[in-house]
C-alpha cells in the first residue's frame, strides 16, 4: 500500500510573528513516526479566517492526512472551528459531546463553566470528538475531499496526550495497512551531530540504503535515530545498533528517551549511593537536573551553591588560604570544595564545578567558558580543566550536564575520556 500523505497547518499570530517558536510539528512528527507516517508538507497561516478557509481547502484536495494545530482556545482569535464550519458547509452548534468534555473538566478543576468555555464547544455539527485529557479544548476530526482532517490543541501538553491517547488509536484502525515500520532511538552526550555522522561513516561504510539515519540535536544530547520501511531493513535495525554503540563506547547514555539526570539517578538508586553536588558557575543547575527526576530523593539529600568566595569557604570548608593563592576557578578549590561537600552531606559521591560563565570575567590565563570540575568519592577525587566558549546560559547547560556525565562514567566503570576533555 502507498503510504498516506501528510500534511500540517499550523496555525497562530503569535508563531507567524516570532513569539513563539513550533515546537508542535517536530512532536507531531515524532508521534507519527511510530506508525511509519511521516509530513511531507507544513503550511503556516496566522489567525485570518480567509486564509484558514483557504488552505484547509487547499490541503485536505492535496492529502490523505492534514493535521490542524492550534485555533481551538476560548478567546476571539480562535476561529479554527468557524473555518471549518465555512469548509466543510456544516453549521456551528453546541457541539453535546465537547460540551460534557469541557464541562467534565471544569468540575474536575472545580472552575464553574464560563461562555469561553463554552465557545470552545461550539464546533461543526458533522465532526466528531478527540478526548482532551490534559486540557479543556476538545480535539475533533472529520472527512473532507477524501481526505482525514485532524483538528488539535495548541498547548503543547494537551497536544502530546491527544496525539497518544486519541489520534494514534485513530489512524492505527483507518489505516491499517501502512507498511511496516521500526525506529531506534539512541542518546548520545559529548558529541556533536557532524563529529557523529563522521564517525559513524567512516566505521560503518557499507551503511545498507533500506535504513535511514538521521540525527537530532536537542541540547545538550544528540539523538541518533534509525529508520526502517520494510521487513528486511527491520530484521537489521538490533545489528546496526549494537555495532553503534560499540563505536560511540561511553558516548551512549542509553536507548529511547533516556536523559542523562534520569540515568544517573537510575544507576545511583541501583547501587544504593548517593551524591551531592557543590556549584559556583551553575548556580544550582546540576542539583535541578538531578531533582527533576522521580525518585531523585533516594539518592540526592544536599546540594550547595556556593557562588561567593566567603560562600565557598562557610559552607563547605574552602580554604581562604587556597582561594587567595590559586583563584576560585582552580584545580585546588574544586578538590577542596567536592571534599567538603562530601563531608557536609555524608553523600557517597561529589560533583564540584567553578568557572567563568561571562560574557565578562575573562582573563588571558583563564578566558570566559574556562571551568574546573571535580568529581568523585573520599577515596579519589579527579579534576579536569574544560573550556566551552559559549553563551552564559549553554556555558551552563553544558558543563552541569558535562557533570553528571562523569559521575554516570565513574559508577559504569569507563575509562574512556569523552570527547570534550583537551585534547592534549
């Protein structure tokens, strides 16, 4: 069977005027890409209603599948469900089965029903209803010129849930004979998406031509993914993997979704230790990645930051002596800062970082994006200089993650040194 064609509109004033950004389509596409459907067209209009009319016209003549984004909310420039009333000459009504959804809403949030509310239930008559579980805007959908017309939330949230719980199901039982389809996901951390096509030809160059390899950087990590169409490229995807990981070693934090906070806690939990983290140049970031984590309480007890030299030394124990003669951007204040936090918070292991995150407080020995990290347990403690001569906030994002990263190295036992250390 061909595959169906795909095509989105988005919708909004606020993405056409740079407000801002679609994130939703990158989403949509990686919903349908586990049913082996992939857009082949986006379109973007504002919130004109003639230009709505125009392009649901237009594209629902060109494709099999048009998902519509956006335009679904309780206020005046939400004219999704008025355009198409217009297109598909079915007229506006209380539509029954959204209004018992919005009203199954407002009750569980215990928010009386008001006429915004309301508005967002007044849909054609000819469509039928998509579950909102995460919102009050009902989703809906109808047929036009052969073609299946999705209509959804923009609120990225309730877009996600619509997409798993209410238009995968959907499509899956319309389209039931797309042809067979398998992803892998791998998380790679330290190195970049051109260094990885690189290294990944150069290992593998015999790449077969049925498996697409695609790579998606999404700061810091780098989504490596393969993709097969066929049965005989499927049957190959588990062997390309593994070779992958073989090639990447340490680079690999794991499969599917997996985030590095999320791994690093998983290992913790596993090996009953925990860890304590003392920061200057990130503010704290490390100790918020670890504690975004379900669970992270079982492994994370204390964390400090310590941005002030007077800091440094009141709360775990820096030596003024070592801040005068060596700087807080050191080798030696980052041993001693690890060591006392160690000792503040009986924790198992230690992650300490001091650096310059700018745009000012450069100098030559030690330029902006310079930064000390040490990590380790009472029995060792290493350290190592990095530079990322980035801006202030991916300066940070960077070297917490760079953090975590050498702890998840040191509990795995890998000895390799990841890409980002000097190479001297």
């Amino acid at each position: 069977m061909t595959q169906p064609k795909v095509h989105l509109l988005l919708t909004g004033d606020e993405i056409m005027s740079g407000d801002i950004i679609d994130s939703n389509s990158a989403m949509i596409a990686d919903h349908f890409s586990t049913l082996g459907l992939r857009p082949s067209k986006k379109v973007t209009v504002g919130d004109c209603l003639e230009d709505l009319i125009a392009e649901m016209q237009s594209q629902s003549q060109q494709a099999d599948i048009l998902l519509v984004n956006g335009g679904l909310g309780p206020t005046e420039d939400d004219k999704t469900a008025e355009a198409l009333a217009q297109v598909i000459s079915s007229p506006l009504i209380e539509h029954p089965t959204a209004i018992a959804q919005i009203e199954a809403w407002c009750k569980k949030l215990n928010y009386p029903m008001n006429d915004a509310n309301k508005k967002q239930g007044i849909l054609p008559q000819a469509v039928s209803i998509l579950e909102n579980t995460n919102g009050s805007a009902p989703g809906f959908y109808c047929e036009h010129n052969n073609c299946l017309m999705l209509f959804t939330p923009g609120v990225p949230s309730e877009l996600d849930a619509m997409l798993s719980h209410s238009i995968l199901p959907l499509l899956t039982q319309r389209f039931n004979n797309i042809e067979p389809h398998s992803t892998k996901r791998l998380q790679v951390f330290g190195i970049g998406e051109s260094s990885l096509q690189l290294k990944l030809r150069k290992h593998i160059p015999d790449w077969p031509c049925d498996i697409d390899l695609g790579f998606r950087a999404a700061y810091p990590q780098v989504e490596v993914k393969l993709t097969a169409h066929s049965k005989q490229a499927e049957a190959k995807i588990d062997g390309l993997t593994q070779q992958i990981k073989q090639i990447l070693n340490g680079h690999v934090i794991g499969e599917g979704n997996l985030q590095l906070p999320e791994h690093l806690v998983q290992l913790l939990a596993e090996k009953q230790q925990t860890i304590t983290t003392v920061e200057s140049c990130t503010g704290g970031l490390i100790a918020s990645k670890i504690t975004s984590v379900a669970g992270s309480s079982a492994v994370f007890g204390a964390g400090f930051v310590t941005y002030s030299n007077e800091m440094k030394t009141a709360m775990v124990g820096v030596s003024e002596t070592t801040l005068e003669k060596h700087g807080a951007v050191s080798k030696e204040v980052v041993i001693e800062m690890a060591q006392g936090a160690l000792e503040k918070s009986g924790s198992d292991w230690a992650i300490a970082v001091s650096g310059i995150a700018g745009p000012s407080g450069g100098s030559d020995d030690k330029p902006v994006g310079t930064v000390w990290v040490a990590w380790g347990n009472r029995s060792e403690i290493k350290t190592t200089k990095l530079f990322f001569p980035f801006s202030r906030q991916r300066f940070q994002e960077y070297v917490a993650s760079a953090g975590l990263d050498l702890i998840r190295r040191e509990l795995l036992g890998i000895d390799e040194k990841p890409n980002y250390f000097p190479k001297t």
